[in-house]
C-alpha cells in the first residue's frame, strides 16, 4: 500500500511539473524569444503552431524538473519560497547548456522564467501532494481508475 501511495504521489508531481512547466517555462519561454528577437532587432513571426511547440517543450521540461524534484526535495533547504527558488536555480543550471544562441542575454532573459517555476511548482507541490493534502476533486477520478 505504501509503494502505491508514492508511486501515485510521484505521478501527481510529474502531473505538475508538466503543467506548471507549460506555464511558465512554455508560455514564458515564448515571451522570452518575443522580448529576444525585440531587443536584438529581429524580425518575429507568431504562429498558434510555434506557441504550442514551445508550450509543449515547457510541459516536457517541466515532467523531467518533476523527476529532479523527487531525487533532491529532501535536500532543499527551508520554507517553500526558498526551496523553489534552490529548485528553480537547479533547474536554470541544468538546461543551461542547451540555450542557443549562447548569449548573456538569453541566460538574463531566461533565468525569471525558471526562477519563477521552481516558486510556483514547489509551493503548489507543498501544499498539495507532499504536505499529504488530497488533490482537488477533479483529480480525484483518475485515482479510482488507476484502482
């Protein structure tokens, strides 16, 4: 029973991760390149299509900060505020590498949007799943179905 209570915990996280990282690492991430493109003097189309690829890369992102989440939570240090920014400086460190073009200014412009989803996913991770708060009801129907 304990095994199927974390294993279900963990899926609640990487959930998430998922949607939080769609939120501020996608949609934020899609304001970053608009404010780049701007303050480089770039031309910048936006499509529906562009927008969902780089929501969809937030979402992707955001599962797998899920999963760095569960291997380091217990090392954070601190309330939830300063957890989450450890957290979201963690998660800046670890995509780093994969920022193109390798500009001060893209690291500058991309730091608050993952500053600002370690805050948000780990203080809404705090109170929901690992505080041992039951998700919102609406949520509640997948745990019957995985029953």
């Amino acid at each position: 029973m304990a095994d199927r209570r974390g294993l279900r915990r963990a899926g609640w996280t990487v959930l998430l991760g998922a949607a939080t990282g769609a939120l501020c690492l996608g949609a934020g991430g899609r304001l970053v390149m608009r404010l780049f493109a701007l303050a480089t003097a770039r031309p910048t189309t936006l499509s529906l299509r562009g927008t969902l690829t780089v929501v969809t890369f937030g979402a992707i992102a955001g599962a797998i900060g899920a999963l760095v989440l569960l291997a380091v939570a217990r090392w954070l240090p601190g309330p939830p505020w300063l957890r989450g920014l450890v957290f979201g400086a963690l998660c800046y460190l670890l995509a780093s590498p994969g920022f193109r073009p390798p500009r001060p200014l893209v690291f500058a412009l991309f730091a608050p949007a993952f500053l600002g989803y370690g805050l948000v996913f780990v203080a809404v991770w705090a109170r929901l799943v690992a505080g041992g708060r039951p998700p919102p009801s609406g949520l509640e129907t997948l745990d019957r179905w995985s029953s």
